[in-house]
C-alpha cells in the first residue's frame, strides 16, 4: 500500500497505520529523551466494528479505548475472550447508571471526574466489586461544555479521591481546548501530575500526540490516525 501525499499510509489500511503511528510515537520519545516504551498508545476504537479492531489485534496491539459503556459491550466481551490480553480504557464520560457494566467491561476508567462518581466506585467496591484503576480527568481548559474536575478543585479531589476513599488512582487524563495550541495544557498536567507525585498522564490524540508525547504522555489516545474516519455515532 502507497502513503498518502502527507507521507501517511490511506486510513483504511489499519495495520499500516497502526505502525505509523507507533513509529512517529517512538520518534517523539527519542527527540524528548524520553524511552519510547514508556508511552503507551491507547487504539481508540469507537464506532468501528469488531472486524476493524481484529486487524490492529492481529497485529500486535492490545491496549484499545472506547467512548461509550453500551458499544464497548456489543463488541469487546467476544474479543476479550478471544484475545485474553487486551486492556481496555473507557475515555468517554460514565454516568453513574452505567458504573457496574463500566467496572466489568474495562480494565481502565480514564474519566473519574465528580465526587459522586468517586463515592459510587466506593460503593462498589464496598459491595465486593473489583475496582478497575482509575485515571482523574482534569478540565484543563476550564471549558463549560467539557468534563472534567475543575483547576482550583483539582488537587482536593485527588487528595479525596487517593486518600480518604483509597480508590486505585494511577493517572491524570485531560483534552486541551479544540482552538489553541496543546502544549501550555499538556505542561499544567504534568505540572499538577508532579506536585501530586502522579506518574501517569493520559493526554493527546491523532492530531496531538507527538506533542504530548515531548511533554511527558505516559499514554496516548490515537482513533482516526490508525483506524480511519468514524462512523456514525
């Protein structure tokens, strides 16, 4: 297959894309001087059918993302039991009503961001429930429409969150504002990240990644880039 006037492989072609993509990670790590095993690239999968997301399996990949509880239910059960080592984040935003589907479907919850889905967890827990880990979303462009626990609550919420309910928090996760510029966001993660001793930062997609990956990602969430435009939602 022939790339495409911008040097990238057609998007239709999943596996070629998938392989950019993690060529252009590594590249980015190594002009940070950073070990490019320590990124991990999050397939975004969502919208595409299991058909699709088989190629990327079939390839080596095992770590996907999906949006929404209810279509990571009507493909991932079949594919987790045919691929035993796929990890799998939700990277969308979990109403509470979907929790308990939420815990079972997904090893990683990228989106913990209000109290009350903080104390439900808990709740879960408390009933014998195996807590997936956990990453806090930061509304780092302190955008209305967006999710995300606020800039001034941020730090309480992690201190709530890690210490008086003892959730498994691994990471911090964030989407900078579609119309500026990544970076400064991508730097005030890892700023809050550091004062909080967080090692694990969720942040830029297809149109970003390298960037964050320069600014410390630890993961990355990549859907068009490898799997091509989406379908209807």
């Amino acid at each position: 297959m022939t790339p495409n006037e911008t040097g990238h492989p057609l998007p239709h072609d999943v596996a070629a894309s998938l392989a950019h993509v993690k060529l252009r990670i590594a590249a980015a790590a190594r002009e940070a001087g950073r070990d490019p095993a320590a990124v991990n690239l999050v397939a975004v999968a969502k919208t595409h059918p299991a058909s699709t997301i088989e190629i990327a399996i079939k390839a080596g990949h095992r770590l996907f993302g999906e949006n929404r509880v209810q279509e990571a239910a009507g493909k991932w059960p079949d594919l987790k039991a045919r691929y035993p080592d796929i990890a799998l984040h939700l990277i969308g935003p979990l109403q509470t009503n979907k929790l308990r589907e939420a815990i079972r479907l997904f090893d990683t919850i990228e989106t913990l961001d209000r109290e009350k889905l903080a104390r439900a967890l808990v709740a879960e827990r408390d009933q014998g429930r195996l807590l997936p880990r956990c990453f806090i979303q930061v509304n780092i462009g302190e955008e209305v429409q967006k999710a995300g626990i606020a800039l001034a609550e941020v730090d309480g919420f992690i201190r709530l969150c890690r210490d008086e309910l003892a959730l498994p928090i691994d990471g911090l996760m964030c989407i900078p504002p579609q119309d500026e510029a990544p970076a400064p966001f991508f730097a005030l993660l890892g700023e809050i990240a550091r004062r909080n001793d967080i090692a694990t930062l969720s942040m830029g997609m297809s149109c970003d990644y390298e960037i964050a990956v320069k600014l410390g990602a630890t993961h990355v969430r990549v859907g068009s880039a490898i799997f091509g435009a989406r379908g209807p939602a």
